[in-house]
C-alpha cells in the first residue's frame, strides 16, 4: 500500500502520514463524477454515491473501484526481513524462502504486525491538495533555513528542497504514479487513517 523506496511505509509506522491518495480509474465513476463536478461539489460528491443506492452498489460497495472502506482495519505490508524480529520468529523463518521474505508484495496480510484504520474518505482533484495534506502524505517540513525560508522535501529525493509543499509533492506523485501525473490533475480517493498498532 505504501512505497518503501520513498520512505512512506516508514512515514505511516512513525504517525507522520496519516493520508494517501488513489487515482480514479473507473471510466463509468469518472463519467458520474464529471456530471457532479461543479464549483464545491466535489466536498460531497463521494457522500452523494454514498446516499444513492444504485451509485453506491456500483461503485462504493466494489472494491475494484473502492479499494479500501471507512472504518475498514488494513495491514501495513512489510516483507517477512522487515517484520521477523516483531512476529513469531519460527514461523517467519520458515518463510524465509518464500518470495515475501524480501518483496512486501507476497506477503500475507495476517502476519503483518502494523495495521491502519480508514477514517474518512473524499473525492477531490489531485491538484486540489492544501499544504496541510501534503504534510499528512507523509513530506517533511523545516522552517528557517537561512535565506530558504520553510522548505519541503520527502525521503528518497536527496539534495532537493521545494518551496511549497504542493511542489514537494508533485514531485514525489510524479515519482511514484509517473511523470505527468500531477500535470493531468486526475480525480483521486483520498483516505484518512490512523495508525492503530
């Protein structure tokens, strides 16, 4: 769920991003956002699929399109190298040959030992992101730095700072779902949680 080359998974493990966004695919949703998408509609739209029992059925209630759900618990995936000395040992030991020992892909999400809770989802732009949820995506911020000013950055991106922390992560989503990204502007899903062990 989150990158490691980027430092996100560590972010969330240490209450530092409490928010991730998922681009919109569904071509038949995007049709429906798009009829709704007028100055301010956006805040609700996803409580209008929500109140619409055909829309929600459709949409909401299928996880192809709505991958994660409010309320819903989900773990935090980490290879089996990565969790070994948190977990059972013997059984993690036993799967050290398995390909999860070092890819968080083929893990089982049973043995995960971090878990977050969704407590709220939203419709919105990508581009419509406030400076104060790009921060709970898990970038960092340092004030004053000498001429700088306040400067923003994310893990993994070494020598760079940014002015704004929509600049920091335009950068870091162009990094992570394709250059491009930030620039098409997509509808996105975007989920609060809290770490909860």
């Amino acid at each position: 769920m989150f990158n490691d080359k980027y430092g996100l998974t560590d972010a969330v493990l240490a209450k530092r991003k409490t928010q991730t966004r998922r681009i919109i695919t569904n071509k038949e949703m995007l049709k429906v956002i798009k009829k709704f998408d007028t100055l301010g509609a956006l805040f609700t739209i996803y409580f209008r699929f929500l109140l619409n029992p055909d829309l929600r059925e459709r949409f909401i209630y299928n996880r192809s399109v709505v991958r994660y759900q409010k309320n819903e618990t989900v773990a935090i995936a980490q290879s089996y190298a990565d969790i070994t000395p948190q977990v059972d040992w013997a059984n993690c030991m036993a799967r050290k040959e398995e390909i999860g020992w070092n890819n968080k892909m083929f893990v089982r999400a049973e043995d995960m030992p971090h878990h977050i809770r969704i407590t709220n989802i939203r419709i919105e732009r990508l581009q419509d992101i406030k400076s104060e949820d790009c921060l709970k995506e898990g970038l960092w911020m340092a004030g004053d730095v000498g001429l700088e000013g306040t400067i923003y950055w994310y893990h993994g991106f070494a020598n760079s700072s940014f002015r704004t922390p929509q600049d920091a992560y335009a950068s870091l989503i162009d990094r992570i779902s394709g250059k491009g990204t930030w620039k098409s502007n997509p509808y996105v899903f975007v989920y609060d949680f809290d770490l909860i062990d």
